[in-house]
C-alpha cells in the first residue's frame, strides 16, 4: 500500500483531501514467470484469483481504519 498527500493550495476553496492510497499490483515488479513458479492447488487457485501466489494481492480497505463509514 502506498499513499501520497495531494498539493492544497492556500487559495483552494476547499478543504484538504488529506493522504489518498493507492496499490500497485505485483505483476508489475516480476519482469518474466520464472521457470518451476510456485502454484496454487487448482481449489485455492479458483477461490483467489490466480494460479501464482506472486501475483495474489491481498487488498485492505486504508479508510476503513480511519472511522469512515460510521
């Protein structure tokens, strides 16, 4: 997970939007499949997604820790 704060100006109307989240998948920082990658069993495959648990992602709502949707 990473996150950034967006430039508010001291003229912007407004109200600063605070630190914004973003994920990057991880297919982005594996150039190539390697030969004998490891796999999921053809069950687990189905349920996540993805026959490689390189390229499985785990996403985490970042506002839901935050008290948003109280």
């Amino acid at each position: 997970m990473k996150a950034y704060r967006p430039f508010h100006s001291q003229y912007d109307p407004c109200n600063p939007i605070g630190e914004k989240y973003y994920s990057t998948p991880p297919n982005l920082y594996i150039g190539f499949q390697p030969p004998n990658f490891q796999q999921y069993p053809a069950k687990e495959a189905l349920m996540k997604g993805t026959l490689w648990p390189a390229f499985w992602d785990y996403y985490e709502n970042p506002y839901e820790s935050k008290g948003k949707g109280r």
